[in-house]
C-alpha cells in the first residue's frame, strides 16, 4: 500500500507569499483555477490510475494551519477524486521531516479493509512531496526507478541552465538544496542545501519516494539531538563547578560564554528535524539514497509573481491531463478565447470579451463587454468593468476594476 504526504506548512511559513496568504492559505490559493495543493493530490491519483491495482490508500496533508481552513477543501477533493485525503495539524512545527514523523503511528497504521488484501495492509512506500513546488510530478517513473535502485529514498531532481544560474546567480543558488549525483547508478553522493557557494547544477526538487525506514532516520536524528543536549547540559553544568571552585571570574565568563554559544543546531528542539540538511545530507554517499532526473517543467513557488508563472504551466499542463477544465470558446455567445483559459463556472465573461493565453478565473467573477486579460490570475468576485486591460497580474479577491482602465506589471514576470 501507497501512502501520499504533501507538507503544507503553516502560517509562518511562506511569507514571501504576501499579501496574498494573509486572505487564504498558501496551498489553497488557485494556480489555473484549482488549489494550489490540488495539482500534487491529482498527481497522487495519476499513479494509483497508472497501475493495475490501485493501491494509493490515503493522501495526508500535514501543517499547522488551523483544522477548519481546510475542512471544506479536504472533504470536496476527497468526493471529487475518490481518493481519501485528510489534513493533519500539528500543534507546532516540526520541520519538513519531523512533521512526518510526528504522525508515523496513524500513517503506518493497517487500513481495515485494505487488511483484507493481505498484501496491500503493508506499507510499501510513502509518496512526500512539498507543496509548495509547481511540476508533472512524475510519480510513475519515480516509483518505478525508486524499485529498481532498492534503496531508503528516491529524490526528484532537476538540472538547471547555466544561463539559470547566471541570471540571479547568488539569489538563487542558495534557495535550493544542491547535490551531486553518480552518472550511472543515480545514486546520491554529496548533497548541501541552500549553500553559500556553487555546489552542483542539480538542485533538489521537493518530491520524494520512501520507505518506511525513513521512520528510523528521523527518529535517528531525533535522538542524537537528545543525547547531545544531554551531554551539553552536563558539561555546562561540570564548566560552572569547575569555575566555582577556582573562583576565578575570567574562566567562568569564557566557559559559559563558550557553552551559551548558540548556533542554529544547539536551538532546535530535539523534534525539530529537516529532511534536507539532518536526513538527506548525512544519508549522502552510504548506498541509501538514490535521485530520479526530471527533463519537464519544475518551478518553486514562494513568491505571489511565480504563482502567475505557475498557473501558466499547470494550464498547460490541463491540455494533456484535464482537457475539460479548459475554456473553449465555442459558440457564438461565447468571450474569444487565446490559447490556455479557465474560467470557473460560476464566472460571468461577456461574449465580446477576449481573454487569454495563461488566464484564470476564479468563481463568481464578472468581466465586462470588450475586456482583454492576458496572464493574469482573477480571483473570486472580481469585476472587471468595460473595456479594461489587465496584463501579468493578479486582481485581488472582490476588487473591481473600472472602465477603460489599464492594469499592467511593469515588467514582464
Ligand atoms: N507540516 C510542516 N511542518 N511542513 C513544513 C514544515 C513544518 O514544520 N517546515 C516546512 N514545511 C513544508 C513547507 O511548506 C514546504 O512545502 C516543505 O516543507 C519544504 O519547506 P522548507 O523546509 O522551508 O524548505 P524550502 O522550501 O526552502 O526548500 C526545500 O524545497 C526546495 C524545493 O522547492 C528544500 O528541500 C530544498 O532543498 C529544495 O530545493
């Protein structure tokens, strides 16, 4: 049995994603008119459709959003795709691989009726996949080459242009995790996330196969950071006896001051684990780990101008995946339509209206007579008065944008 897990963070996570997150979740805010969190979740179901016997037993959603922002969402995916899909908050944040683990007994728990399949009540891989990345998630191919390598752990990987780096170089260099690779086994040799320095031009993409036994590993780390606490605790406490006894001031400020230093390691708590810098970097080169090297499309999305860019790409994604969510523009009484379009059912678009490539909107939106909107993401009640413009842009919920007004990014994005 298959287990899917999407890290959705929490509200201080994703910052970068104001002021859009301060009205919805991140996850829920639409790239092509669905949740951001759906495309992974359709994703999920793509491999339970691609083999033989569906075996994808439950999509778990773990954050720390409050319960009831997902409530509506968790139970209409779960009808629409027949797949059960259920958020799980944690009290705190755990880090990416600590929140994992924070909820390992209910993941690895026996599905009563899958029992019944004797051979499908075992858990056989967890599917973990950050959610905040935009990509065909090629689960698949992944799982199959995950068999193949035997190992602990199969990470998605992307190898970005030269020209990638040389654009934003420093900037985004150090946004990813970076890594290194055998050429011929795939195996993963050395990988460092977000480091100061180029490393590689491979760079972790946020989508991963496991076994269960990435259970052990985190509960590895879990209790090495106890032990070494513990052990810090007594020495400090061995440095304040000792410098009591010399009674010598200077020897008790550098000790304490030494034992007090506080890099970022020494102030995690101890269930505090990230899957990139405590579980994938010292898993580097030990036969454990293995990466899978995606040719398509892969793009982050941390800022409200890539939610624009990704929203493209999942419309084009649409053409292959979801034909039926594309607009047409069929008929007479319907708006001119260029390229990739969604528009919401509910969305009232005039026929003389003409709208595309790479737009969406959203529910109950109005777009007037003689409207052009090209790229640009139109949310829930906007109105868009005749004749107005919108270019690159995002039209916040319930705005209205008055007649022959022109609303355009100054640069292309
Ligand atoms: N539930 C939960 N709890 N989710 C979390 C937590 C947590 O405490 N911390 C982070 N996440 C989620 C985020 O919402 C995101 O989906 C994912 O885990 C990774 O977030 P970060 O740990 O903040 O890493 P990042 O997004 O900056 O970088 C990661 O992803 C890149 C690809 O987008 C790293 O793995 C990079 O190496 C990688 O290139």
């Amino acid at each position: 049995r298959v287990v899917a897990v999407i890290m959705v963070g929490g509200p201080t996570k994703g910052t970068r994603f104001r002021p859009l997150s301060f009205n919805i979740p991140k996850p829920l805010f639409p790239l092509a008119g669905q949740p951001m969190v759906h495309h992974p979740i359709s994703a999920c179901k793509r491999v339970d459709c691609s083999i033989p016997i569906p075996n994808l037993a439950q999509v778990y959603l773990i954050g720390f959003y409050e319960e009831r922002e997902f409530t509506l969402y968790v139970s209409s995916i779960s009808s629409e795709l027949k797949v059960p899909v259920r958020y799980l908050r944690e009290d705190k944040p755990h880090g990416s691989a600590g929140g994992l683990y924070n909820f390992r007994d209910l993941i690895m728990e026996d599905d009563p009726v899958l029992i019944f399949y004797s051979s499908f009540s075992i858990l056989s891989h967890i599917v973990l996949l950050n959610c905040d990345v935009c990509c065909n998630f090629p689960l698949p191919d992944m799982l199959e080459a995950h068999r193949r390598y035997g190992g602990m752990g199969t990470i998605l990987v992307i190898k970005v242009s030269v020209y990638f780096f040389l654009q934003v170089s420093a900037e985004t260099a150090n946004q990813f995790g970076e890594l290194v690779a055998d050429p011929v086994t795939n195996e993963l040799l050395h990988y460092t996330e977000k480091p100061e320095t180029f490393v590689s031009d491979r760079i972790n993409c946020g989508v991963y196969i496991f076994t269960p036994d990435i259970f052990t590993a985190i509960q590895g780390v879990s209790t090495q950071r106890k032990d070494r606490a513990n052990l810090r605790r007594i020495s400090s406490f061995e440095a304040l006896q000792s410098a009591t006894k010399l009674a010598c001031a200077r020897i008790t400020c550098s000790k304490l001051s030494c034992s007090m230093w506080a890099n970022t390691e020494r102030t995690l708590p101890t269930d505090f684990v990230r899957l990139d810098q405590d579980i994938l970097s010292p898993l580097a080169g030990k036969k454990q780990l293995y990466t899978y090297e995606t040719l398509d499309f892969w793009e982050q999305i941390k800022t409200p101008g890539m939610s624009l860019k990704c929203s493209a790409l999942y419309l084009a994604q649409f053409r292959f995946t979801s034909p039926h969510l594309l607009a047409s523009g069929d008929g007479t009484k319907s708006a001119t339509i260029i390229g990739d379009v969604y528009v919401h059912p509910s969305a009232k678009v005039h026929p003389t209206a003409k709208i595309g490539p790479n737009v969406s909107i959203s529910a109950n939106a109005r777009v007037g007579a003689g409207v052009r909107l090209i790229s640009c993401i139109i949310l829930d009640d906007v109105e868009i008065k005749e004749n107005a413009v919108v270019m690159h842009a995002i039209v916040g919920w319930k705005s209205s944008i008055g007649k022959w007004s022109r609303v355009q990014e100054s640069r292309e994005i």
